[in-house]
C-alpha cells in the first residue's frame, strides 16, 4: 500500500514538474524565435534605408515633374555593399516588373507590401526540386506622390530556423534530464514523506493489536465466568457464596475493562486535542501533598518509606511570590492523575523497606528558557534495565520480566500508565524524563512551565 502511495507521490511530483518545465520551454522558445524575426526584420529594414538613400533620382527627359530611379547608376555595385552576402536585392518598377535582382534564378515571387514576411520558394533542377525559406521586407519607394519602383530586401529563414532548431534540442534535452531528476529525486522526496506515515501506520496497528489483546483477556474472562454460573445454574448444585465469588469477580474484571477503555479513550483524546480541559491557576505543592497522603496507605501496608520535600524560596522573595512559588497554569485532575500514576508506579516496584521520595523545586529560567516547576520521585526499587529505557513510555509496554516478575499474578495494570503520564506532561507543554539503574532504583523527573505558550 505504502509503495503504491510512494509511486502516486513520485509520480505526480514528476507530472507537475515536467508540465511546468514545458510551459517555461514554450515561453523561452516563443521568446527566443520572436526575438530572432524581429533582429531579421531589423536588419532588412536597415538595409532598405540604407539602399533608399543610394538610389539615384532623375527626371524623365528632362521634365521635373516625372522622376525615375537610374537602375544601373543606383544597384551596379549594391551586391557587393550588401551588409552581409546572405541578404539579396530585388528592384521592381511601378508596374511590378522585375528590373534588378541579386538572386542568381528569379523568385517569381510578386511583390506584396508589408513590413516582413515569410516565403517559400521552390526551385526545380535536374537532381530534384529544392525549397527555399526566406523573409523578405517589400519597401515602396516615393517621391511626392509619385511611386519610383518597390525594393525588397530578402533573407534566408534558416537564421531564425537554425537558431530554433538548436534551442529546441537544447531545451527538449534540458526538460528530459531534468524530468529524470525530479522523476529520481520525487522518489526519493516521497519516501521521506512516507516514512512518518508508514510509522504511524505501524504505531496504529501495534496499538490496535495491544489494545484488541488487552481487551480481549478480561472478556474472555468474564464470559467464561458467566457460562460458569449459568451451568451451576442449571445443575442447581452451587451455594450462594459460590455465585458471589463469581459476580465479584465478574465486577473486578469489568473494572478492569472500565479503566482501560477509560485509558484508551484518554490518549485518544490527547492525540487528537478533542475536549481539551481549560488550565486554570494549581498549587501544585498542595496537589502532591494529597496525593501523597492517599499513597501513604500503600506505603505502610509494603513498610516503605514515602516522603515529601518541598524546595522552599528564599525568605527575601516577595511574600505574595512566595505564596505563589509552586503554583502553575494546568488541570488539577491531569496532574494529579499524573503523580499518581508515577508515585503508585514508585511503590509498587519497591520491596519492602524501599524508599520512595517525592520532591519539588522551582528551577529557574535561564536553563528551560521560561520558569518550571520540578517534580523529582526517586525509589530505591528494582530499577528498569537499559535496553527498555528507549521503549518505556510506549503504550501497553511492560517490562519483562525483570520489573514484573514480582506482581505477575496480581497485577492489573495495563501498560498505559507512562504513556498517560507522558501525555499529560506535554499537553502542559513540559518534559518528562527517567534515569535509572538496575537492581537499584529509579528517578522520575517531570518539569512543567508555570505559565503556557499557545
């Protein structure tokens, strides 16, 4: 599907591309010939006013009133004064009768009057007949009103067809390797644009699989539950605590299928900025004092130690900004399911007689450009080994089995607690990061900016 999608993209880069190039060739051709006619067209044109001022005028028999040109006086050395001997003179009388030519065979062309055109002469030999293009000039000479003769001045055509015919080569050889370019180069674009793409397609259907997986444990469960209870049902052989015990862990599993797909429908709405929450003012230091304080329970039923240390401001602040040192723009109920979740992962991969500590400064600015709070949650656990560091905060990642092997049968969670945390830190435009040692514990640092940019 992606390679076919690729080959669309190449190809409609190359298509565009080469259709551009041809009407940049057509406007560059047009230009050029135009360009060529018109320098013809001057040059004949000069050339009939240089010819028009050498004419020698008289009268006829001597009456003033009637002129005439002196053929042989005016052309007898005009085919070798000719700018160029590619350029042929022909004189034609009032009539149109042809006096005078510098063409070798004439043309048999009648004299139209214009300012430049084209003409094609065929000339019949022994060896085949031969065609000639030229462009010619026709000028009406005048003195008073009345008409002398006609001059026309003729070119050959091939200084605007040569010309014409290299430049189409060049640019028809300039388009084709330019279309091999971009053909070569579009691939390659259109792979790199297909890359995030073809990512996010696999992201898509690792999570739909993980996700079809975890869904379908719990369901299975309680399905197998449910035809449990209804064949006893039949036998009529089961005590009422024995349905109990079933329906409540039919409850607990649905629970179970509750928060995932509360989970799930969670980072579905992150991803997708839908119902996005209006962040108003949170004391953040008030906030894990709570949560804190609901996670005391855990920590004296594992006997471990669960702290909290608040980095106080300097007594020489403001008092209105120390009363306001910890607090931040954000959602109370994000950032408490945010600690939560890393203070209750804390906990449960800590053994006995474990230390969890929770601690939050005020960093300054000039180190993350704008000021941050930091909330640092440290325990003396198992640790995380290093190869699943990259991957921790993947959706529906467990490490295996190094950081479960102790919780395997009781555990219920579903893989997507870091990924919310980390959801939740960037919808608040912080950072989340995590270093940790094996066998020896792990440090969670999250830092989020007082104030947002939007």
């Amino acid at each position: 599907m992606f390679q076919a999608t690729r080959r669309r993209l190449a190809l409609w880069y190359t298509a565009v591309t080469a259709i551009l190039l041809l009407l940049f060739a057509t406007g560059v051709y047009l230009y050029v010939r135009n360009t060529l006619i018109e320098r013809v067209d001057d040059t004949l044109n000069h050339v009939v006013e240089v010819v028009e001022r050498s004419l020698v005028i008289e009268p006829v028999n001597f009456q003033p009133d009637k002129l005439r040109v002196n053929v042989e006086a005016s052309f007898r050395n005009n085919s070798h004064t000719a700018e160029d001997d590619r350029i042929d003179l022909e004189w034609f009388s009032p009539t149109g009768e042809l006096w005078w030519s510098t063409f070798s065979e004439p043309i048999n062309i009648p004299i139209h009057g214009n300012t430049g055109e084209t003409v094609r002469v065929v000339r019949l030999g022994g060896w085949g007949d031969s065609e000639l293009l030229l462009r010619q000039v026709t000028h009406r000479v005048e003195m008073g009103r009345q008409v002398l003769g006609y001059l026309r001045v003729s070119h050959p055509w091939f200084e605007v067809t040569k010309p014409s015919r290299q430049l189409i080569f060049d640019l028809a050889l300039g388009i084709w390797l330019m279309v091999l370019s971009v053909a070569a180069s579009g691939w390659f674009l259109s792979g790199k644009a297909m890359e995030p793409v073809g990512e996010s397609y696999e992201r898509l259907k690792q999570f739909t699989a993980d996700a079809s997986h975890e869904l379908r444990s719990p369901i299975a469960l309680i399905q197998t539950n449910v035809q449990v209870a209804l064949a006893d049902l039949d036998l009529e052989t089961s005590s009422v605590a024995h349905y109990q015990q079933q329906l409540k862990l039919v409850e607990r599993l649905t629970k179970r299928l509750g928060k995932l797909v509360n989970d799930l429908l969670f980072l579905a709405r992150q991803d997708s900025e839908i119902g996005q929450e209006v962040f108003s003012t949170c004391p953040l230091d008030a906030l894990l004092m709570e949560v804190v304080e609901e996670q005391q329970l855990v920590a004296k039923e594992k006997e471990i130690t669960l702290t909290l240390n608040l980095v106080d401001p300097s007594l020489e602040l403001d008092p209105e900004l120390q009363d306001n040192w910890f607090t931040l723009m954000g959602n109370w109920d994000q950032l408490v399911r945010l600690c939560t979740n890393l203070i209750g992962n804390a906990l449960h991969y800590t053994p006995t007689q474990g230390k969890v500590q929770v601690e939050l400064a005020r960093v300054s600015g000039v180190r993350y450009g704008v000021a941050c709070l930091e909330v640092k949650i440290s325990d003396t656990g198992v640790g995380i080994p290093p190869e699943s560091l990259p991957r921790l905060f993947d959706r529906f990642y467990r490490v295996d089995p190094a950081r479960t092997h102790q919780s395997r049968e009781t555990t219920t969670s579903s893989g997507l607690g870091l990924a919310i945390a980390q959801a939740i830190v960037e919808h608040h435009q912080g950072q989340i990061q995590v270093e940790s040692i094996f066998s020896k514990g792990t440090t969670f640092t999250v830092i989020l900016p007082i104030t947002l940019e939007y």
